[in-house]
C-alpha cells in the first residue's frame, strides 16, 4: 500500500551528437526510502498494543508468626514529682534571686531570698522568751525543794512537840490516879496535847500543799518552756522559708519573679522558677477505646519523636488511666509508657511521640498487606483469584502490625489474592 511503482522520468534532451545513444535515469533512491518506511511501520502498526494489558500483583496465603502492635499518638511529659513550681511560702521583698532559665540545680540548692531583717528580730525575741522561762523553771526546780525541806523540818519539829506534849499527859494522868497531881494540871496538859495536835495536822497539811503545789508550778513552768520552744520554732521556720531551696533536681524551665519585687501570699502561692528534672519524663499517649482490652500493664512499649525519628527509646506501659477521654467524638484512654532506661537523646517536655505498644505474639495466623482488604457494607473483603480471575471474598479482621492484617476467617493457606484491592473494580475485563 505505501510502495508505489517507480516511473521513468522524461527524456532530457543532451547536446550530445545524434550517433550518442540516449540515459533513462530511474528515480532508484526515492523508492527504497519508501519502501523501508513500510516495512518498519507495518509490523509495528499491526502488532497489538500492549497498553491495553495491566498487571495484576498478587500474593499466596501463608501461615505467619504475627508479632501485633497498638500504635498511638502521644507527648511527652515529666513524671509525678518531676515538675516543680516553687513559690514563697510568706510576703516580703526580693533581695536575690540565683536562678535562670537552663540552670541545672542540685536539691537543696539555694534559688531565691527575700528580706530576713523582720524575721530575724522575731527569732531572737521569741529566744529570750524561751531564756526567761527555762530560768524560771530552773529557778523553781532549785526553791522548790527548799521550801518542801522548811515544810518537812517545821513539821518534824511538831511531831516532836506533840510526842512531849503526849507523855506529858500520860505522865500527869499516872500521878494525878495516885492523887500526886491535881486536876488542873492534868487538864492543862491534856489541853496543850491538844494544842500540839492540832498544830502537828496542820504543819501536814501544809507540807502536803508544799509538795502539790511544787509539783504543779514545775509541771506549769516545764509547759512554759516547751510553749516558747514552739513558738521560736515557728519564728525559725517562717525565717526559713525566706530563703527558698530547689525542692528536687533538675533543670529551671521558667523564671516568673525578678530581684526587687515584693510578692504577697494570696490564695494562690506565687511562683518564683519552675524546676523538671528531665531525667524523668513520660509518655502519656491515648488509645482507642477499640485497642484498649488489648494494652496490660507491663507489656514492652518503644516510641520514637519527631525530632529523632530513626531512634526507637525502649519503654514500658505502668499505668492506665480508667476515665475516659472524649476527643473528637472518639472515646480514647490515657496509658502511660515509661523509659525503661535513659534514652541515648535529649527528650524535652511536649515532644510528640508516636508508640508502638506490643501485644502478645500469635502463631501460625494467615496475614495480608492492608491494601488488599478493601471495606464496603460494614463487611470486609479481598479478591482471591478463581479460575484465574478475582472474585470478591468477605474476610473477618483480627489484629494488625504495621501494614498487616490478621484474618480469622473467609481465607485458607494458599489463596491468591490482590495485593491491592484498588487495581481491580468490578466489571472490570480480566487480562487473558
């Protein structure tokens, strides 16, 4: 069709004599050019086209040891104790504040000071008080037995006066039955054995409150001084709290109070630096209520951040938090992934973390890529080829891993199916 027939051109006229015969030149290399074209083109027109033929890839079931994992989202956090806001405790002025932001801080470390002046004269007010009453008891404990040693020789010297008066008496009652005595002298020393009585029960009774009383003023006097020993402790404790000290260590994320300023107790304590030791930081990251019957305490976590990507930092789950949280109309439930041991990278409070919390690992399971598991109706499907061409199949979902999917029924060992459920459509024509 493209070669055409070659044609003779028209005779030139040469001013070559008669007696020379005449040329006929053909027009030999227009026709082979065109002849070639046509046999390369032809083949290549006619062969059939190859677009029109996909391929399909495909993978065969097989038994697998599935090793499932929950991934999360989540931040990174300090830890119960491991954020401290420290505040003064009373009001008063800034004298100096020894802290900035990126300090690292020893416990016990001296942050800030606020005025002592006023607190000092307090402490050694309430000091002379306790003086005053520590000489009072033992000025008590030295005259108090004094005064019980006069009462018990007041009272000796009584008994001894009524043990005369008594024989006195019995003596003038022998002579008075004898008749060598008169009534009146009896009576008078009956009366002044009365009298020594009298006076004996009343030196007792004296020495009785003597030792009562002494017993008491001491007790009240020992009261005393433990009352101003309380109160210097509570001067020495606010004069304390003049000078505040890091409570753990870390490191002094913010600074809210500068030199100079007075700062007043309210109902809020007012802060002065914020310390976190960073040597204890968390993962707090939030799982679906649909994984959640999975996670258990204990079980071996690892999480990257966003600023280490290739690093994986080893953890553990400690904790799940049981109230839910509502985010986005999806119900999610705070667990918590501790470092097992200090991560070979700096992590910083809020980072984010994407976990990978690992579940116990199940054996001779039959997986699949994600792709080939396609969702319509509720129900989950693949394509298995029968017969060579794929057939829609429903399938129930077991655990996932990574880019895998478990499938508990509607496959066998040794189906094929798409690998990708999206190069195929129903209706679609099947490649011979």
């Amino acid at each position: 069709m493209l070669a055409r027939k070659c044609r003779p051109v028209a005779k030139r006229k040469s001013h070559i004599p008669d007696s020379t015969p005449e040329r006929i030149i053909p027009e030999t290399p227009t026709c082979l050019i065109i002849l070639v074209c046509a046999l390369v083109i032809w083949p290549l027109h006619c062969r059939p086209s190859e677009g029109n033929k996909t391929r399909y890839r495909t993978i065969r079931i097989t038994k697998q040891t599935f090793a499932p994992a929950v991934t999360a989202l989540g931040t990174v956090n300090p830890q119960v104790g491991a954020e401290v806001r420290l505040g003064a405790r009373i009001p008063g002025k800034v004298e100096h504040l020894r802290a900035n932001v990126g300090d690292l801080v020893k416990k016990g470390q001296v942050i800030a000071e606020l005025e002592k002046d006023e607190l000092k004269a307090i402490v050694e007010k309430q000091r002379a008080e306790l003086n005053k009453t520590l000489i009072n008891l033992a000025s008590l404990e030295t005259l108090g037995p004094i005064e019980i040693e006069k009462a018990e020789a007041e009272w000796g010297r009584l008994k001894a006066t009524q043990d005369l008066e008594a024989a006195e008496y019995e003596r003038e009652a022998a002579l008075f039955e004898k008749n060598f005595t008169s009534k009146q002298n009896l009576d008078l020393a009956k009366e002044e054995l009365l009298v020594a009585q009298k006076e004996l029960e009343a030196s007792s009774k004296t020495l009785e409150l003597t030792r009562n009383r002494l017993k008491e003023d001491l007790k009240w006097q020992k009261s005393e001084v433990e009352s101003a020993r309380a109160t210097l402790r509570i001067a020495e404790v606010e004069l304390s709290y003049a000078t505040l000290r890091a409570p753990i260590s870390g490191t002094i994320a913010s600074v809210s109070t500068q030199e100079g300023e007075t700062v007043a107790v309210g109902l809020s304590t007012p802060t002065f630096v914020t310390i976190i030791d960073l040597n204890r930081l968390q993962v707090e990251t939030y799982v679906d209520e649909v994984d959640i019957g999975k996670i258990k305490i204990g079980q071996r976590a690892t999480f990257t951040v966003e600023a280490f990507p290739s690093i994986d930092i080893e953890g553990e789950v400690v904790a799940i938090y049981p109230k839910a949280i509502l985010k986005e109309n999806v119900v999610f439930y705070n667990v918590i992934v501790k470092n097992l041991k200090p991560p070979s990278v700096d992590l910083r409070p809020e980072m984010t973390a994407n976990v990978s919390i690992f579940l116990e690992p199940r054996e001779d399971v039959l997986v699949v890529p994600a792709g080939s598991v396609a969702k319509s109706g509720g129900s989950n499907f693949v394509y298995v080829l029968k017969d060579g061409k794929p057939v829609r199949r429903e399938v129930r979902i077991g655990w996932k891993q990574g880019r895998f999917l478990e499938i508990t029924e509607g496959l066998d060992e040794g189906d094929e199916v798409l690998e990708d459920h999206s190069d195929w459509k129903e209706g679609k024509s099947w490649p011979e």
